[in-house]
C-alpha cells in the first residue's frame, strides 16, 4: 500500500472519483490519499503543476516532494505490488499513453456533470486532435457493431448488408449534428463539445448492442427479438440524449434533429431495399 501520497483527482468527474475509491479499496493506496483536486490543501499545492494536473491527475509525494503525473502516476499505484504487472505496463507504455490521454481529455464528454464542486476548476484542456480521434473511432466502432447486428435482420428480409453503408450513416450523423448545432452554437469547441456528448451516446448504444452478437455466435435469435432489442436501445440512448443536453445546456432542438436524421436513414434504407 501506498502511504504519504496524495492523489489528486477531479471531484466533479464520476469517473475520477470511481477509480480513486477502487484504489482505496483493494488497498492500493491509503484511505488519506485521495485528495480533491478542487480542494487540496494549500501546504503542498506549490510542488504540484495544477494546469497539467486538470488533464493528467496528479500524484505528490509528501515525503519526497516529487510529483508523478497522469500514467506514470497510475502506474505507480496499480503496480507496486507485483514488478510482473510493472514489466506489463512499461512494455504497453506508448499504447496506454495514447489511451489514458484519449480518455483524460474526454472524460468531461464521456461522463458528464453539472459543474457543482467549489474550488478550483478542473475542467481539462480542449484539445482539439484527441476529441477528433474520439468521434471518429466511436463513429468505426457504431459502424462496425451496427453492421454484424443487422446482419441477420437484413438477410431476414432479402437483403444485402453492407460495411460502406453503415459506416456512412454513423459519418453522416456527425456531419448532420454538426450543421445542427453550428447554426444554434457559433463556436467551434461548443460543437465539438456536443458531438463528444453524442458520440458517447452512439458508443453506449454500440455497447448495449454488443452482448447481443456474442449471443448471437451461439444462438440464432428471432429477427423480431433483434428488432425489437434494437428500437429499445434507440429509445434508451434518445433519452440519453436528452438528458445529456439539459445536463450541458444544449438546445432542445438538438434531440428532435437526431431523431429526424434516424428516421431518415430508417427511410432511406427501405427506399432502397424494398
């Protein structure tokens, strides 16, 4: 267990606070060790890099006056116990790099929350490449989910699915909400800030999908449960949506312009197919 460490960590992020009390947990760290970054005490606050804390959570030492940020921090704390796991993680090093920072820079899009810690802002940095990186590997990854979920439906019915098409449609939502919101939101971090929140919302409905089609790979399902199922996940994330634009201050109409693109793309396809 670590001792005479405190880890800084945004009190306003879920998520932050979620793996902070994991540590505590399972005995990684002590129970004096998390610290709210809104928070932290004054006394060691000048060892510490409070702008690069708000993107990379920051652990200071309290003996040494060292400070380990981000990765390394993480790595520090959930491989002290076992050099294996240590040897794992410096082997994975530039991987998890990219990973950790993709996460840290969206994680106020990938859990949001109302702003309602007082004390020091912890709001990341917007950085423009990791929120591009994002939206697109989310709109891949809906792509390819949506393609192996459809499968089924459309061979049900006589009809041919395709990569291209599905990918297209997830391509074009972006383009479509990002139309949408420009005319309501003239800058451009505000937009990118929405089509974070809904490529979230898309990455949560490719999730729900997901057990499905390992289902699937030992059961073949009624075309009318896979219907079914899928209009269920629809309405969950339209919810989703909803909630997330009233939670951030998005216009109503946004919601209303997701489900006008959905319902087109549901109409184009039986356009083509039938």
């Amino acid at each position: 267990m670590l001792v005479s460490n405190k880890l800084l960590v945004d009190n306003d992020c879920p998520m932050c606070k979620a793996y902070g009390a994991c540590f505590t947990r399972f005995n990684l760290v002590d129970n004096n060790t998390i610290s709210p970054y809104q928070k932290t005490n004054e006394a060691f606050v000048n060892d510490i890099d409070l702008d690069r804390a708000k993107n990379e959570i920051a652990l200071h030492d309290t003996q040494t006056h060292q400070t380990l940020y981000g990765l390394d921090a993480l790595i520090k704390i959930t491989t002290h116990k076992s050099q294996l796991f240590k040897a794992i993680a410096e082997f994975m090093y530039p991987f998890l790099f990219r990973l950790y920072k993709l996460i840290s820079f969206n994680r106020k899009v990938i859990y949001p929350s109302a702003n309602t810690a007082v004390g020091r802002d912890c709001t990341p940095d917007f950085n423009l490449k990791y929120r591009l990186v994002y939206i697109i590997l989310v709109a891949l990854f809906t792509g390819v989910v949506l393609h192996e979920y459809s499968v089924s439906i459309y061979s049900f019915f006589g009809w041919e699915s395709s990569w291209f098409l599905e990918i297209v449609v997830c391509v074009g939502q972006i383009i479509w909400q990002y139309v949408a919101v420009k005319a309501f939101r003239k800058k451009n971090n505000e937009a990118l800030e929405y089509l974070g929140n809904m490529s979230t919302v898309s990455l949560i409905g490719g999730l729900l999908l997901s057990p499905v089609l390992i289902i699937q790979s030992f059961v073949v399902l009624p075309v009318l449960v896979l219907v079914g199922y899928f209009f269920v996940v629809v309405s969950l994330m339209l919810l989703e949506h909803i909630r997330r634009c009233k939670l951030k201050k998005f216009p109503t109409l946004l919601s209303a312009s997701w489900v006008l693109y959905r319902m087109g793309v549901l109409v184009f396809i039986l356009t083509i197919f039938i």
